[in-house]
C-alpha cells in the first residue's frame, strides 16, 4: 500500500487528480519477452520503470537496433547484458528521433535488454534485426588469392577473418575502397604461427592503398575488427611483387644498368655485381612520382657491410661507392614506409689502374687531377730530395667532396697528414726528410667529384743549406721556409764580440726556430718567432770560431728577411784602454752573455761612489768588482730603466777590475764614478 501526500505550496483553491494504471511490471518484465531478429520491441514507459526482454544471441553475431522515432517525448537507458548478467553495452536514447546503431554478442547465450525509464513517459517501439552472422564473418570459406575483394558488413566488436597462402618476400596491395558507409575498422594480419606481422586503422570514408609484406611462407590471416559505426567494406587484395622477381638469381648487373623495379615496406630486393677493389660506383636514385622510403645496403663477398643509408624517391640523390674488396657484391633494397616503384642507376665512377696505376708518377710543376669518391684511395709517386720542400695548392672547385692526403717516405713511413674540402682553396708546403721515392696519397672521406692539386718545387736543400751561404755583420739572411724545412748560414764568430739580429716584420705568417751553434756543434741559443712580428735581439758568442746559424720551420711556409749586425767588439768590451779614475763616467753596449770590464787604481778605506743612470731602453746586467788577487769584492744586479747610487770601499790597496755582465736584453748603459 502507498500513500499519496498532498502539501500546499502557493495560493489555495480546490483540487481533482485522476490515477490510472500506466503499465505492469507482468508486462514490463515478463518472462514471455522474449524475440528473435526481426521482432520490434513496443511498449510504454515511464521514469524509473524497467523494462526486459531476453533473446538467443549467438556469437560474432551483431544485431541492427532501429530505435524509431515517435510523437511520444521519453529519454531511455538501454542495457544489453550477456547470459552471465555481465553488461555488454550501455546508452541512452530518445523516442523523439530515429536511432540505428549495432551491438555485437561477444559470447553465445541468452542475453538481456532492459530498457530504463529516464525523463517523461511514452510509448517506445525498437527493431532488431540480424546484422550478420559469425559463420559468414569467420566462415571456413573465407579464403582469398591475390585479386579478389574481401566484402562484407562489420558492427562495433565484430571480427571478420580472411585466409590466404602467403609467399615470404612476395608483397600484396591493399586497397579499401571509399564507401558511402562510415565505419572505422581495425585490420591486421597474422603469420602461419599466429604472430601478429601488421596492424592498422582505417575509415570505409576514405580510399587507401596500402601494402604487406609476408615475412614467411603459410596460410595468413587478415582479421578486420569493426570499432566504430557499422556498415559495408570492400578491400580489394591484389598480388604487388613476388620474391622470384625481388631476389631472382637473374638480378645481375653492370656498371650502366638500372635497378627497377617495386618495393612495398619489409620487402626486398637483392641485385648482384662484379666489384673491383678501389673501383667506385656512382649511384643515382631517380626522383619519381611514387613516394617510398627504402634501406640500401652493399655487402661484400664474404656478406660484410659496407654501406648503409636510407632515401626517398620523391628526391634526386647521387652518391658513390667504393668497394673495399674485390669479388660478387650485393647491392640489398628493403622498404621502409609507402610502396611504389624505385629506379636506380649504377655508373662506373673510376677504376683503381687509374687511381693507384703504375704511370701515377709527377715532377713538380704538374696537376693531380681526377675523381674521389668515399673510401676511395688515390696514389701518385715523386722523387723528393731531402731538405727540398714542395709547395702543394689544391685548388677551389664546384664539387665539394672532403679528402685526406697523406705523404709517406720511401720507407712507408707517413710525413704528413690532414683534410681537406675541393670547396675551399689551400696552399701549403712539404718537406721531405729523406731522399727516394715519396707517395702522396689522396683517400675520399666524404661525397664524391673531382680534385685539383697543384704541385711545385719551393726551395732545394742546395739553396737552404749550401756551402755558400755564408755571411758577415751588415748582411740580411732571406730565403723562404716551409715546415720542417731547414736553412742554414756560416758566420766566422769573435768571442763576447755580440752580435744585433733584427727579424723583419713580412706579409707572410710564419712561425720559425732560430739556433746557434758553435765551432764544436754546441747550441748557445734558441728561441721561435713570427714573421708577422718584427724582433730585434743580439747573441754574444763565447768562443771564436765559425759559428752556424740555423732556422728551422715550424708552421706555414714564406719568405724570411733576418738583417745580421755587429753590436759590439770584444777590443771595445774588455780592451787594455779600459781604465778609469773615480770622477770618469762608463759607458757602451751590452747583450745578453756579453762582459764588459773596466779597471782603476784603488787606495785603501778610500771609498767610490758609482751612479747607475736611467735610460730608456731597459737592459739587465750584473755588476761585480774584484780586487788584484782575483777575489770578488762586491756584486749585484741592475735594470738600467731604474736609476741606483751605490758605494764600495777598497779593503786594500791595487789594480781593481768592474766587470759588467748581461743577463736580459740588449742596450747601453751609463754608469758615473765619484
């Protein structure tokens, strides 16, 4: 029994509700609900009332639902359970619009629709019928050969599945044909061993063409899972390439053939050729209409790779080869994404007799001239003389390709090596550090075409080091260097008599060492310098006799301009006339390792003082006074940029000797005795 409750809200008045029976729950839920396709569910409902009806479903199976529009205005949940009371599909719909979608039985069994009561009340009237059926979705029959069109009618959840024989490496075409239906559909295909090998989604609106690629013989199976809408497909299946044609042992070709043919992703073809050792091949991949991504790769005869790379032949690409080995080589395409056809031609881009042939042999003032390609050698062969630079100039061209170039003595030895781009012009120098055979030695390293390099004679050790290139104070030493070259001049040397060397500042950059060696090969001294830079130094010998002087290239290569001087003499430094008496001043010049010594009569506890001037050019030097036996009395140093007042005191009567010694850079000094 329930209970009406009335409660007034808003004004007052009198009040008359009729109550009539709108359904039964006998009616609702009946056990007698039961259909089969084709059968229309009709019935009232209102909010919160329920209503079921139970039908055989089988399956794979999927129903067509028509909710049709009617005059009534209801809202409606409908639930689909299977036989285990699991619910299946769930939605909600309204009696004032038309309705057509599907639902596909995911087991066998007895299932249940309940229709739910949301907002309003009304009639509803539901049509289901049968949509397809699993033995015609999955049926035995369903197998296909290349040309055939696989056709049918997929629901959400639905699964249709299609068998062929499949052929490793034999590719298909697939097309799916634009519908008037929109359906979305999941397709994939498994291998004999049931191993998933492709999978993708597609919408019957749109037209694709797409491709497979069986990576094994064996019967193959397409499933098309339906995930959106339902309604009709038509894919067609077509045979694209067979391995027979891909991987023919007929795939053999020379220098001036093309490679054609098609690639569909995972397929791949496989062509043969006889390579020779150093021999580049120039391959062009034609640009093409179709758009496809493919691998090539050449392995040698013994299967190693030796090239890799990935294009496109919506693109135009040119590039070399060079086999490292000689023997059959194979040359494999595998596609990577879209299929369509390629076109491939192969050039004989060089031959190693051209490249490291026996008539490879120059004289400066000739080219190297040629072709290069990636891992490409080319060799050529002069007769160099120790000591006798050559200057080497490769020339700027269109092609841009980067090489290594690399001198070997005729030891094997290797004397020089560094990169370089055709792109760019370079001039530099060599120099042999023995006499024979040298090969020059060009190895490609990146893109191919062709090189120009010049080379020509720089200096001859005649010249650098011959036995007339002597020299006397007021001459300049001038010649050019290169690196590692060495220039040598004699100069007949006076002991502490230094000598001024002034290095000119020149247009050409290069860096040298400077050396000097003594009578017996003893080096006095060394340092590197700049021709950029202007220098002016001095070198004291210390012993009498020829002298040599050495200059060694360091970095780059030009012209030298050394001016030698004399700077001082010994006669002058250390002469009998050098006496003083206090109140006499001292002056003169003075290098580094040169002395300069002075004498005067010292008395007893008489002290002198000596005045260090300032002057503007700052030398180093070291000052020591000895008494008449020999012992040292005083001694210190001084820079002649600061100016010093000192005082020394004879202990004893005699011949006393100032002895002056420089110690850094070169100059006068000026030193006044009280």
């Amino acid at each position: 029994m329930h209970t009406f409750h009335l409660s007034g809200l808003q004004s007052h008045g009198k009040y008359d509700i009729l109550v009539e029976q709108y359904a039964l729950d006998s009616t609702l839920r009946s056990k007698g609900n039961v259909f089969v396709s084709g059968d229309s569910i009709t019935g009232k409902l209102a909010p919160k009332s329920v209503a079921e009806y139970r039908f055989d479903a089988q399956e794979n199976s999927p129903i067509e639902i028509t909710s049709k529009q009617l005059d009534t205005q209801i809202k409606y949940y409908l639930e689909i359970f299977d036989a285990d009371g699991n619910r299946q599909f769930a939605d909600s719909y309204y009696t004032t619009n038309l309705y057509r979608y599907a639902f596909t039985p995911q087991s066998s069994g007895t299932h249940t629709f309940r229709l739910s009561g949301i907002q309003s009340h009304g009639k509803y009237d539901i049509l289901i019928e049968q949509y397809n059926l699993d033995s015609i979705l999955r049926g035995n029959g369903n197998i296909f050969v290349p040309g055939d069109s696989l056709t049918g009618k997929l629901a959400p959840k639905s699964v249709a599945e299609y068998r062929f024989d499949a052929q490793e490496n034999s590719p298909i075409e697939i097309t799916s044909k634009q519908l008037d239906t929109q359906i979305k559909y999941y397709l994939e295909i498994f291998d004999a061993d049931g191993n998933r090998q492709f999978a993708d989604s597609y919408y019957t609106t749109n037209l694709y063409r797409y491709a497979f690629t069986p990576q094994s013989n064996g019967t193959h199976t397409v499933r098309l899972s339906g995930i959106q809408s339902h309604g009709k497909y038509d894919i067609l299946i077509e045979q694209y390439n067979l391995d027979s044609t891909l991987r023919g042992n007929g795939n053999i070709f020379v220098p001036g053939d093309s490679l054609t043919g098609k690639l569909a992703p995972k397929s791949v073809a496989e062509y043969r050729f006889d390579a020779q050792e150093n021999s580049p091949i120039e391959i062009t991949s034609k640009q093409l209409d179709t758009q496809i991504k493919y691998y090539l790769e050449i392995f040698d005869a013994d299967g190693n790779r030796q090239f890799a790379d990935s294009y496109y032949t919506t693109n135009l690409y040119r590039y070399a080869f060079t086999p490292q080995s000689s023997g059959t080589h194979t040359v494999r395409l595998s596609g990577i994404q879209s299929h369509g056809k390629y076109d491939i031609l192969i050039e004989q881009y060089n031959l190693d007799s051209t490249l490291r042939g026996d008539g490879n042999l120059f004289s400066p003032g000739d080219s190297l001239t040629g072709k290069l390609a990636p891992r490409s050698v080319a060799e050529y062969r002069f007769n160099a003389q120790e000591n006798s630079p050559i200057e080497i100039t490769s020339k700027q061209l269109n092609t841009q390709i980067k090489y290594y170039l690399e001198i070997f003595d005729a030891d094997g030895n290797r004397q020089f090596a560094d990169s370089y781009y055709t792109t760019n012009f370079y001039r530099y120098a060599f120099t042999p550090q023995s006499s024979g055979t040298h090969t020059v030695r060009l190895s490609g390293i990146q893109s191919h075409g062709k090189y120009d390099i010049l080379i020509e004679q720089y200096n001859l050790d005649s010249t650098l080091r011959g036995d007339g290139n002597l020299f006397s104070p007021g001459d300049s030493l001038t010649g050019k260097l290169a690196p590692r070259s060495v220039a040598e001049y004699r100069f007949n040397a006076q002991e502490n008599s230094p000598i001024e060397i002034t290095s000119k500042q020149l247009d050409t950059q290069i860096k040298y060492y400077l050396e000097i060696f003594d009578a017996d090969g003893n080096r006095q001294f060394a340092d590197s310098y700049y021709t950029t830079n202007f220098y002016r130094y001095a070198f004291t010998p210390q012993s009498s006799g020829t002298h040599t002087v050495r200059l060694s290239g360091i970095q780059s290569h030009g012209k030298y301009d050394i001016l030698i001087e004399q700077y001082n003499l010994d006669s002058t430094l250390r002469g009998d006339g050098n006496i003083f008496t206090p109140g006499d001043r001292l002056t003169g010049k003075l290098a580094p390792k040169s002395v300069a010594e002075y004498h005067f009569d010292a008395q007893e506890n008489s002290p002198i003082e000596i005045t260090s001037k300032q002057l503007d050019r700052q030398i180093k030097y070291y000052l020591e006074i000895f008494d008449d036996n020999g012992n040292r009395q005083f001694a210190d140093s001084y820079y002649t940029t600061n100016l010093y007042r000192y005082a020394f005191t004879p202990k004893t009567k005699g011949r006393y000797k100032i002895r002056i010694t420089g110690l850094d850079g070169h100059g006068r000094f000026n030193l006044e005795t009280n």
